[in-house]
C-alpha cells in the first residue's frame, strides 16, 4: 500500500479511518462479516471493555493477549479505551481524543464497541469528534442487545397479536403512563430500578400480573433469565441477586419463553468442560462442545515429538520408495502427519505411494490421508481400532501378494496387538517409531485446582494417553466431574486411574462422543426437570455416594 495515492479505498487515506464497530451484545459468534474483516485490517483497535482484546485475539487466531509472541505476529495495536493511563474510567470525550490521535497519525483504527455503534452507545459523540478532526470514518452496525437477548431467551418482541415494540434507556427520567397500553417494552440499564418501574407502570394502569423477564449477559454462557410479574418483579430480582447488563421485557409476549427458550436449555449449557488435547490440536471437538452452550477449556497433556533416532524411520520410508512394502498401515493422524512430514524432508510427493495399499485405523485417519491426496484401500468395516482393522485384514497369500510385508509407522508408546495380529496372519511387519507422545508440563495452578476441586462439569478424554497425561500432571478429577470417554480401552484406563466413567462414546470419534456427552446432559436436564428440581450444573451437585464410590476404587 503506498500512503500518498490517490484512491477511493478510505483505509488508504493519508489521514487515517475511523471504523466504529458494533461487537454484539456478547457471543463473538454474532459479529458481522464486515467487522473480522476490518479487525484483520486494523493497525489499531480502540476497545471498550476487558474482553474485546480476547475477542480480537480470537477472532483474528492470535495469541492470547498475555502470551509472548513474535512482532510479525502480533496483529493489530490494541489500545484501552475503558481507561486511561492513570487506572480511571475514560469519559465520551477522552476516549475520543485516543481515537482521533491515531487516526491522525495515519493509521487505519477500529473502534469496537459493545453493541451497536449508534444505539445505545457513545459512537454518535466519537464520530462527531472525527468529522470535527476531518477524520472520516464509517459505522458499521453491530446486532443490538435490544433484539439480540430477547431472541436468546427464547422471548419474540413481537408476533401477530403483539406488533409495537417501545425501547426505553432508564438513565434518567421517565413518563411510564405513556407506556401505560398494552405495548411491548424493552428496558435497558434499568436493573437497580426495576421494582419503582413496575410500581410506576401499574399506577400507570398497567395489570400487577403483566409478565416481565430479566436477563443478564444475553447471549453467552452465563446468560440467565429470571421471569415475573410487574406485582413481584422488585422483589423477585432482589432474591435472585439480578445485576447488569441486563435487558428487561415487559409484556404478554413473555409467556412466549415457556415454550420458545432455546438457548438456555441446551443440553450442556454453561457447562465447564475439561478437553485434554494434544499439544498442537483443536479439530472440531471443541466447536461442537460450544454448539451444545458448553465452555470448553483446552489443557495440553500430550505434546508430540519426533523419534530420538530417526534413523529407523528414515530407512523405512526409503524401502517404501523402493517398493519394499505391500501395505502401509496408519493408526492415527499423527502418524500420517509424522510420515507426510518425512516425505517432505526428502523432497518426495504421495507419487512414492503408487503400487502400495494403504490402510486406515478409523475414518478420521482415512480423512487425513484423502487431504495428502491419496486413498485408504481398507478402513475398518466394524470398531474403528486396531482389533477392527485387523478383523478386515486380509491373510497374506503367496500367490496373490507379491511382497509381503507391513509398514506400521506409530507412536513409541502404541500397543503390540497390531503387529502380533498381522504376523498371525502371515505378514512381517516394520514396527517404526515415527513419533513419540511426550507429557506436556502442567496447566496453571488455577486450573489444576478446578480440576481437583470440582469446578468443572465434564473432562472428555479422547484417548488413554489423555487419561494418564492429565492424572500426572493436574491430579484426579473430583468424583463430581462427569467423565465422558471415546472408547473401551480409555474407559477402562479411567477405571484403572480410579475415575467412574458416565459417558462411552458408541464410536471412537470426537464428534460421537460430544454428541454423547450432549445426550447425557439431555437426560440429566430432563430428570431434574420431571423431578421438579431445579436445573443445575454437575459442578453444583456433589452427590455423597457417588464420591464414596469413586474414593473405594
């Protein structure tokens, strides 16, 4: 980009661009296009609160704000537009003069703010502050708490029979007998003062039984909603502790969220889930989990290395070239990746694979060979583990088979049964080392204590080597926690480990199991529901008899 030419793109202007930025009410996922568009163009981001610089951090795949990285992977200058230098909040008109100053030194700056920018908000007073700079700038809207939280909880503003809608910001003083018919309103920031606005409404004319709900940070997982009447509301959010941010809806069309809430009643909402990963995976667990309102929390246990000898492997992979092999035999993605990455070392393409069968323990590991470009010529018709694989594989048959040996490249810590199968079924096998699993070193000691405190509501292990990894480094689970596990042989390291296992995966696959795990918080929703308890998370129950039988193991 060259700073002095003449363009119609404004983020190319010499003086520098202002985009103020709706963020949404909370959940990032409800940003727009637009905005990770310009996010990704910033030089700076003015923010508003504490978790936008995680949210751009997020959004722009960076690392966390407090984590070290590299000055070319940085991203964008994140600037505190919440406060100032000195700890103290910032008014309207200071946080406007940190926006025009870095636009005035050319740089492109997005100011992102809760929201929308022009409702509710003090984006009106900064863009004035620009066009008074001879800064341009653009507004670029962002879904509004007003629609956005009702919508959450499950509370339409309104339908057929219902068809006005009135917004009211509670900051100073308002006339509630104009709002004394039969219209939908939607107050905001009028928290402290529900109880004299009820009153208010009713002497208005207003019946005591109208409904209200009140609900505080819509659309994240904390999101809860306490429902009313305008006669009890006062009282009702003083025992509930109601605080801000919350949106209140008064009207008819409450009622609505009987059957309309959808949000909170998702099968793991709000639920804390421990995730054990290996160092360098995300892959889709985590995004499924958040699809069922969980709060997934990725703890590396395993970090994966190469073999401290690669000589082994270096000579396989030339026999394979040679066409020494008849079959390859890839037990998980590591493994293919271990393999690819050796291919790459030497300057080789998936052309070296030409003549040889490839086999794939499941179908994730088949999918990762498919993105190399090649296809698995067996994958397991039945359990997708190395019994599957080699209840499929074919006897070796001198007449059939010119070369009758097995390249197995695996972890060093991966079971002999594969290979004593193959040779049963008269197969030689090159048992190779192309990685190792290493134990990655522990989490913060915060979380070390959710984990053994029974702060979180599930952990999911995804492999024995998670189980073990996760004990070492962190400690037990508390018997509170639900274990969900993706197969036999982890469930029955679990039990081995002294965990009681809830939730076996019917298929060793990640989304299999988050599905399981989501059916399990169904269930147990339901139950607690038909039993007329209320609904809790299993960090919030800690039943004596499950912890007597877990400390017996």
């Amino acid at each position: 980009m060259t700073r002095g030419k003449t363009t119609t793109d404004p983020t190319e202007r010499t003086r520098g661009w202002v985009s103020f930025v709706g963020s949404g009410p909370g959940d990032p996922d409800l940003m727009t296009l637009r905005a990770v568009e310009l996010l990704r163009q910033a030089e700076v981001v003015v923010t508003e609160s504490p978790e936008h610089a995680e949210l751009v951090s997020r959004l722009l795949g960076l690392p966390a704000p407090d984590a070290e990285a590299p000055e070319q992977d940085a991203g964008p200058e994140v600037v505190d537009g919440g406060f100032g230098e000195d700890g103290q909040p910032l008014t309207h008109a200071a946080r406007a003069k940190v926006v025009v100053k870095h636009a005035k030194k050319g740089r492109r700056v997005v100011r992102l703010m809760t929201g929308d920018p022009f409702l509710y908000a003090s984006g009106p007073e900064e863009a004035q502050a620009c066009a008074k700079a001879g800064i341009g700038f653009e507004i670029v809207p962002g879904v509004s708490s007003v629609s956005a939280v009702p919508a959450y909880a499950g509370i339409p503003l309104t339908t057929k029979d219902h068809r006005e809608v009135a917004v009211v910001t509670c900051d100073g003083s308002v006339d509630w007998s104009q709002y004394a018919d039969d219209r939908t309103l939607v107050l905001l920031s009028g928290v402290g003062q529900v109880a004299d606005i009820a009153k208010a409404l009713v002497s208005a004319g207003r019946s005591p039984s109208t409904p209200v709900a009140m609900t505080r940070v819509g659309t994240t997982t904390e999101q809860s909603t306490l429902t009313s009447t305008l006669a009890d509301v006062g009282a009702d959010a003083r025992a509930a502790r109601m605080s801000p941010p919350a949106v209140i809806v008064i009207g008819k069309v409450v009622d609505l969220r009987e059957t309309l809430s959808w949000f909170e009643t998702k099968p793991l909402f709000g639920w804390r889930v421990l995730v054990p990963r290996t160092k360098d995976q995300a892959g889709p667990l985590t995004t499924r989990l958040r699809g069922y309102g969980a709060v997934p929390e990725e703890v590396p246990t395993i970090s994966v290395e190469p073999p401290r000898n690669p000589q082994q492997m270096d000579k396989a992979v030339r026999g394979l070239v040679e066409g020494r092999y008849e079959w390859i035999a890839f037990t998980s993605v590591n493994a293919v990746k271990a393999v690819r990455e050796k291919f790459e070392e030497y300057g080789l393409d998936a052309r070296a694979f030409s003549g040889l069968k490839i086999a794939a323990v499941g179908d994730k590991t088949a999918g990762a060979i498919a993105d190399w470009g090649l296809r698995a010529d067996l994958v397991p018709s039945g359990e997708q583990s190395a019994a599957g694989l080699l209840a499929d594989w074919p006897e070796y048959d001198d007449v059939l088979d010119p070369i009758n040996r097995v390249f197995l490249p695996r972890a060093d810590i991966a079971t002999e049964n594969l290979v004593a199968g193959l040779v049963d079924l008269g197969w030689e096998c090159d048992d190779v080392t192309a990685y190792r699993t290493v134990r990655a070193t522990p989490p913060p000691a915060p979380t070390r204590d959710a984990i053994k405190s029974g702060k979180f509501d599930a952990v999911v292990f995804t492999s024995s080597s998670t189980v073990r990894n996760l004990v070492g480094i962190a400690g037990k689970p508390h018997p509170s926690t639900v274990i969900a596990v993706i197969g036999p042989a982890t469930a029955k390291t679990a039990e081995e480990h002294g965990l009681r296992v809830d939730v076996l995966s019917p298929k060793p696959d990640v989304e299999v199991l988050t599905d399981a795990l989501a059916d399990f918080g169904a269930a147990r929703r339901l139950a607690l529901v038909e039993e007329g308890q209320p609904v809790t998370k299993p960090s919030e129950r800690k039943p004596a008899a499950r912890r007597r039988a877990t400390s017996r193991s």
